[in-house]
C-alpha cells in the first residue's frame, strides 16, 4: 500500500512537470489530472497531430503516443508493416506501432522515472522529437497506404539516408 501511494505522489509530480513545462512555452493543452493524461494539439508541415501524454503511476513511466489520422486499408497492411519495421530500424528513440487488429499507426516514445528523477527539458526533447518523428514520416506512410507511393521507392529513401 505504501507502494501505490509512493508510486501516485511520484506521478503527480512528473504531471505537474509536464504541465508547467507546456504552461512556461505558453502552448494550449487538455489536461486529465485524475487520469494523468495530457493532450497536445500540434500542426505539422501537412498534417495535424495529436500527442497523448500519459504517466503510468504503477509501471512509474511516461507515454507519448500519437495516432495518425488515417486507417491502413487491409490490402497495403504488408506495406505498412515493412515500412514501420524499416523507420523503427534506424530511429533511435520511439517507434511506429501498427496493429494488424485494425489498420491504425501509432508513433509512441517512453520513458521510466523509476529510482530517477525527470525535468522538464526532457519532456520538452520527447515532445520535439516525437512531433518530429511523427511529422517525417506521416505523410509518407499516408502516401503508402493510398498507393501514391511505391514501398520500394520508400525504403530506397530510407536506405539513402532521406528519413
């Protein structure tokens, strides 16, 4: 019991973190406080992204996800898995998850505050580099699922460098 109540402190003051480092850039957000949850709204060079910012009190980690806006048509699904597994390959941080339950893509990047402690530069880096990340890619596995683009030419870019 003293564990979970360590482990909720904890939480609380990583989403304080969080909160204050979003409120100090003067960025508008949806705050969850009793589900620790955070929502950020952000714009890309094409297409808008939602970054979902949950700390976990018992695994004592912080999430941030965000789903992109568009489901993977199931003839394309073997496309998409080889293009996130390559993207995935050569990230060094996060990753693109695609679930073959139903055609959705979802960037995630975590990070565990266990026996740690955690400032709010970086959960601003997290934030950067996930919205990024994100918006690198996005529009290209959009482009893939449509059949705009060729999973070779796409994994050609990846293996000249040109993420």
């Amino acid at each position: 019991m003293e564990d979970d109540k360590t482990d909720l402190l904890k939480a609380q003051e990583i989403f304080r973190v969080v909160c204050n480092m979003l409120d100090n850039k003067e960025w508008n957000y949806k705050r969850d406080e009793e589900n620790f949850v955070i929502i950020k709204a952000l714009q890309g060079n094409d297409i808008p992204m939602e970054f979902i910012i949950r700390i976990l009190p018992s695994q004592q980690i912080i999430v941030f996800t965000s789903v992109l806006p568009f489901k993977i048509n199931k003839e394309k699904w073997v496309d998409i898995a080889i293009a996130c597994c390559s993207v995935n390959y050569i990230l060094l941080d996060g990753s693109f998850d695609f679930s073959v339950n139903d055609g959705i893509i979802k960037f995630r990047m975590t990070a565990s505050y266990q026996n740690s402690s955690l400032n709010k530069e970086l959960f601003e880096n997290m934030l950067i580099v996930s919205a990024c990340t994100v918006d690198e890619y996005n529009d290209k596995l959009l482009m893939l699922s449509k059949g705009n683009l060729d999973i070779h030419k796409f994994l050609g870019s990846l293996n000249q460098g040109e993420k």
